[in-house]
C-alpha cells in the first residue's frame, strides 16, 4: 500500500518549491487513483509527463498558441515562411488552422479542424483522429475533464496510441529503464532530459 502522506511530502519538497495547490494534489491523485497496479516506474514517468505537459499544474489545459513570429519558425518551421509568420503571430486560432491542417485527421486550413482539435489534457492530444481515438470527435471539450484526460493520459503512454510506442517499451520487467528514450511515447526527444529528470524525482517519491 502506498504511503499517499509521504509522497505528497516528498514530491512538495522535490518538485514543487515546498507548496501543493488542492488542484496539483487533485490532479496527482486522480492519476495515482487508476494506476495502483502499474510498475511504480510507469506511474513516476505518467506523473513526470502531466508535470511537464501542463506547466507543473497537474490539471487538463489548453494548448497556448499565443506565438510571436520568432516563436512560430522556431516551433512550426515546417509551417511557416517568415513572411507568414509575421502576418499569423499571436492569433492563436490562425495559427492552429495553418499548423495542424491537413494532418492527424483534420481538414485543410479553412475547415478550422486545427483550432476546434488543438492540444487539450494533461498530454495534449492534438488532431480529430487522436479526440476520436477517445470517443469525443464530436465534443473535444471533454478532453478538459480531469476524469478523461487522465484516462487518455494513462490508456495512451501503457497502450501506445500517441506514437506506437508505449511504457513497457522502455521499463521492462525485468528492470531495464530508459527514462530519456521513453519521451519517444509522446512527441520524440523533446525536452527528453527534463522529463527523465522529473520521472526520477516521482519515482523516489513513489518507492
């Protein structure tokens, strides 16, 4: 049985400057709540991923879009030409339709497929394939909802359903760990080292 006061105590002092909102605590726990039989390991990198998704807030957001034109080319370069991004910064809902347009499922730049399925959740699921995957194509809103994001946070990182690849790809059983690698679940190597780090913290907490 896990020592819940311990945790918080632990993870207050290693992570969150010596202070936890009900909201961060809220959040931890709804987590913590529905993975009480997963590798301690699965459940530390869970955490560390919602920790650095949501801005340490432990709680769904929405994604910020809100980027000036030095922000877009170096965040969308694939997307947009300097010329461009000067005219799309901070208009958020451009910026969605043009960057996620055409892909992931959604329509082209005029369906406003990208604003209506930009990142939402503890992990930010993007794209209406991704919102249908969880049955909420029709109402991304949910996403929103501590109880589903947390659902799609879990069922995604230990059945693969963001990238094709999963936890038990890099914590096996038998003790093998690859804390850097694993950011491969969501999105690559971005920010790989931060994640891996805050992963050890949770896990320290956890044992």
């Amino acid at each position: 049985m896990m020592d819940k006061a311990k945790f918080f105590a632990e993870v207050r002092r290693t992570l969150f400057n010596g202070r936890l909102t009900k909201p961060q605590v809220e959040g931890m726990e709804a987590i913590l709540n529905i993975t009480t039989e997963l590798d301690r390991r699965w459940v530390a990198y869970m955490l560390a991923t919602a920790y650095h998704e949501t801005g340490h807030k432990m709680q769904p957001v929405e994604e910020n879009l809100n980027y000036s034109a030095p922000g877009l080319l170096k965040t969308f370069p694939k997307y947009f030409t300097p010329m461009q991004a000067s005219s799309y910064a901070r208009n958020p809902e451009r910026i969605a339709n043009r960057a996620y347009a055409d892909r992931m499922g959604n329509g082209n730049e005029a369906s406003g497929d990208g604003w209506r399925f930009r990142g939402r959740g503890l992990v930010q699921i993007t794209g209406r394939d991704n919102y249908r995957k969880y049955g909420i194509g029709e109402d991304p809103d949910r996403a929103l909802e501590l109880g589903m994001s947390v659902h799609i946070l879990v069922d995604g990182m230990v059945n693969g359903k963001f990238t094709g690849q999963s936890l038990s790809d890099f914590f096996t059983p038998t003790r093998i760990s690859d804390w850097v690698s694993a950011r491969r679940i969501i999105n690559g190597t971005d920010c790989a080292h931060d994640v891996a780090k805050y992963g050890h913290r949770f896990y320290a907490a956890l044992i």
